[in-house]
C-alpha cells in the first residue's frame, strides 16, 4: 500500500458482548489510500466496555503513527474516555473523581501509549441507527461475540 502526504486513516470499531460480563467480541474496519483491513477478535468472559476498548486499541495498532486517523465509535465511555477524562485519571494517579481507581485501567493505559503523539479525530455515532459502516462492526463484533460464546458453551443473545 502506498500512502501519500495527505492521506487518512477511517476507521470504524465496535465491541459486543453476550451479557455483562460474558463472551464479547470486537471489530475495527480501517480504510487506508483505498484499502479496507478488517480487525476482528473475541475474549470468553469480558464486559462490553473492555471490547469497545480494544477494538480501538487494535484499530491504532493497525494504522502507522504518523499517519492522521479518524475513528468512528458508539461508545462514549471510549471517547469521552480519550478525549476528556483520561488527562485527570492520569494527573490523579489513575484514580477518577471519586478517588475510586479508573476501570480497565490496563486498557486505558495503552490506548493512552497508542494515542500519544498522534493527530486523532474522534467521531461519535450514534449505534443501532442505521449508519452502514457501524452497523457492520457491529455485526462483525457480534459474530465474534457468538463464536466466543459457542466456544464456552455459553447460551444466551447479545445485548
């Protein structure tokens, strides 16, 4: 793949999960100078936050750090997370307003490693409203959250 001067990443990420905790799945659509990559994976038991995480974390894996990157996500827990909360956590030695310790603490940490540094764009879309590309990470995150259901023997729906 050839990448010029100009050239973005879009990308698209979601995450599912069978219960809350329960098997989950997660999915990124990148698009890069023309070229779609698909990113999919599963966890047996998560919650769907941790999956909404780490679609993102393996989107920005995925993308050259030089390179600009918008990210389409449902989840504000990711984005308000990246954007907003996450400068405090860290300033509070990982600890939110409360002074209760930040959740997904090892996933924030990393998405923050992967996000530092980088020109990024996120963008909030609005889930299950019929926006083509996240209603397919979605599909894609909820077939992986299937799969790891049916690899437990886990039998129940998503959402």
């Amino acid at each position: 793949m050839t990448i010029h001067q100009n050239e973005q990443a879009i990308v698209y990420t979601d995450g599912a999960c069978l219960g809350n905790p329960g098997p989950g799945g997660y999915a990124a659509v990148l698009t890069i100078a023309g070229e779609e990559q698909i990113i999919v994976g599963r966890d047996p038991s998560t919650t769907n936050n941790k999956m909404e995480m780490t679609a993102a974390i393996k989107a920005l894996e995925a993308v050259p750090h030089s390179l600009p990157i918008i990210i389409h996500s449902d989840s504000q827990y990711v984005i308000k997370g990246a954007t907003q909360w996450l400068r405090g956590w860290k300033a509070k030695g990982w600890r939110k307003a409360d002074g209760k310790p930040v959740l997904n603490q090892d996933l924030w940490m990393q998405l923050d490693g992967l996000i530092s540094g980088r020109k990024i764009t996120w963008q909030w879309v609005k889930g299950h409203a019929g926006h083509e590309q996240n209603e397919r990470v979605d599909g894609l995150a909820n077939t992986e959250a299937q799969m790891a259901a049916m690899a437990v023997g886990f039998v129940g729906r998503v959402r």
